[in-house]
C-alpha cells in the first residue's frame, strides 16, 4: 500500500511516522472536526481510509463511510493513538 487518508484529528504527530513505517509512502489528512465540514474529495490512488473516531466530525465520518463503500475501499475506525492504530491496521476485518 502507497497512500493512506486520515480523516479527523488536528494534529497527527508520531501518527505519520507510524504510517510510513507500515509501508505507506503518502500520508493525507483532513482534521475533520469542524461541524460546518461534512464532506471530503478521497484523493485518487488512496489505498485506505483511517477515521480517527475520538477526534472527527460524526457526519463527516458517515459521508467518508459512504464514500469508501462505493469506491470500494478499505476504512478503518479508531482512537487516536499509535496503540489503537496498530492494533487495527495488524487485526483483519
């Protein structure tokens, strides 16, 4: 996997290294948390979706959902921690 899309948070901090050092070379972010802020363009190429749960907009995170099923890609839901990431990016679905 090359590009990973991160919605929600305002600031990722060791998130990014994590990330890369899970083999994604592209890491995109969109905080997500401002109510006014309901949808997001999924840039092209992305090869998964990770919503940070505790740190994102709830129709924001509805609307990303939809748009990953459509576009039939992988999304993943978590807390904002290295921990809960790992956790999902090593347990399938």
């Amino acid at each position: 996997m090359s590009q990973i899309l991160v919605i929600g948070g305002d600031r990722l901090g060791n998130i990014v290294n994590l990330l890369q050092d899970r083999g994604f070379r592209e890491v995109h972010h969109v905080t997500g948390r401002k109510s006014s802020q309901t949808s997001v363009k999924i840039p092209a190429g992305t090869d998964l979706i990770l919503v940070l749960t505790d740190f994102v907009n709830h129709n924001l995170a509805k609307t990303v959902k939809c748009q990953a099923k459509e576009r039939e890609l992988p999304i993943l839901f978590c807390k904002r921690s290295c921990a809960a990431i790992e956790k999902v990016l090593v347990t399938p679905a």
